[in-house]
C-alpha cells in the first residue's frame, strides 16, 4: 500500500541485503500486518522480509535464540527480560515499534460498578504481563497493590481486594475466549482485535503513554546486523505511521 502524499524512503545500504531473507516473528494477530506493511518498503531497496506468525508468546524469543528467525517484534522490555532471566536467552531489545493499550473486557457486565463481589477476573499467565495486568485492575479502583510493587507484581502483592476478587491465569491467546467464563479478563490489543472486541468498550482501559510499549528485538550478536537495520528503518518510516493510525483507530499507536 502506497500512501498518497508521503514520499516513499529510501534506506541506504541496500546491497548489503542482496539474497538475504530477513525472517520477522511475531504473535498472530495485527502485528504481523504492520510488519508486512514494512515489508513492502524494505522490498524496494532489497531487503526480502518472510513475516512468521507463532500462537505461542513462549516461541518467538526461542526462535531467534536458535537462530531460526532473524528478528522478532511482539514484546515489550519487561516481558523480554523476564525471558532472558528465565531461558538464558542471548537476546536483547532495539528500537520501539508500537504501544498496543490492552484493556479490561466482560460480556457480563456493563461497568466496573456492575462487578459483584468475589467476581472471576482473568489475567496473563506469565508473568510481565500478569504484573501489567494487575496494575491496570489497581487502576479501575478494584484492588491495590504494595507500596513498591514493580514488573513482578503477583497476586501476592495485593493488600486490599474490597470485592473478593478471585483471580484465574490464563495463557494470553486464550484470554478473550475466557469471557463467557469470567467477570472480567484483561485482553491484549492484538487479540481483543481478533476476537472484534474494540478498545472503547473496554470497561477500563491503558492510556497511550503506558510503559509497556513493543519492540523490536534481536540476538546480541546481530543488534547491528544493517539487514536488520535496514528493516527497523522501514518499519518505522512515515508511509507506516500513517498505515497504523489509518487502519487500527487508535487501539494500536505507532511509538515513534
């Protein structure tokens, strides 16, 4: 898709990329759409990009650890760091690509006054996102966390749940799907757009200016891989800003 009125970027250096294939993971779901986007401009300088979709959010860093894709982009630094503290990885984050506020959804309820007590609330099974997850709870007012609770906030860390709130975690995939099941579940963008929930209706939701905006990550042995660098240059060009905010309406925002 070529923009009207946008000059189309040219990334020096293109024959560095002659007959390579640059292989970009990421979770299924719209992400992989943006990075396609890209794809096209990079095209015309030489960089091939192949695109591989992965369900699992365990798979993507693993891969670019055995050295089967060449970069991924659909994690932000705390959850990264929690992979490398937990695998060992060898991986490390570059440049921002994308800020995806998730929200708090229920088809049960219309509001968070509507929650009752010992409500089912439905969060993210590892545990970055389990930590942002429960901020966002602490931000609807339905429970508080400790004083100095961090990207490893628990369960563990609440000391006033004044609904009785009972907590399920659940692998991220499977979380919109839980709806029917649970009060409330906390849903990332990429899989709320998926499953046609819509960032509006959530009863609460991030702002833009949250902190756990994606990146775009790399073995450290490649950060400055200028195939890769070429790609990242692509990706976040204006022609690509004006795809995300044209397309996605605000429930993803391009973060640079």
């Amino acid at each position: 898709m070529r923009l009207a009125g946008f000059p189309q970027p040219h990334f020096p250096g293109a024959a560095l990329a002659a007959e390579k294939t640059l292989k970009v993971g990421v979770s299924a779901g719209p992400y992989g759409d943006i990075l396609r986007e890209a794809a096209k401009l990079a095209a015309k300088d030489g960089v091939k990009v192949e695109v591989v979709e992965f369900s699992d959010w365990n798979l993507p860093n693993a891969a670019v650890q055995s050295g089967d894709i060449d970069l991924n982009a659909f994690q932000h630094r705390p959850y990264l760091a929690a992979q490398v503290k937990a695998r060992g990885y060898d991986i490390t984050p570059l440049d921002a690509a994308i800020a995806v506020p998730a929200g708090l959804y229920s088809s049960k309820h219309k509001s968070l006054k509507d929650i009752p007590d010992g409500a089912s609330v439905a969060l993210p099974n590892d545990p970055s996102n389990g930590a942002r997850a429960l901020f966002l709870v602490q931000q609807a007012g339905l429970i508080r966390l400790r004083d100095g609770a961090g990207i490893n906030a628990t369960t563990r860390d609440i000391v006033d749940n004044p609904k009785h709130l009972r907590f399920r975690e659940i692998d991220a995939a499977q979380l919109a799907r839980s709806l029917d099941d649970v009060d409330v579940a906390w849903v990332s963008s990429n899989y709320a757009h998926l499953a046609g929930l819509k960032l509006k209706d959530a009863l609460k939701a991030e702002g833009a200016d949250n902190d756990w905006v994606l990146v775009f990550a790399a073995r450290a042995d490649r950060k400055d891989d200028p195939v890769i660098r070429q790609y990242i240059a692509a990706y976040r060009s204006e022609p690509v800003r004006q795809y995300i905010t044209q397309t996605f309406n605000g429930a993803i925002l391009p973060a640079f």
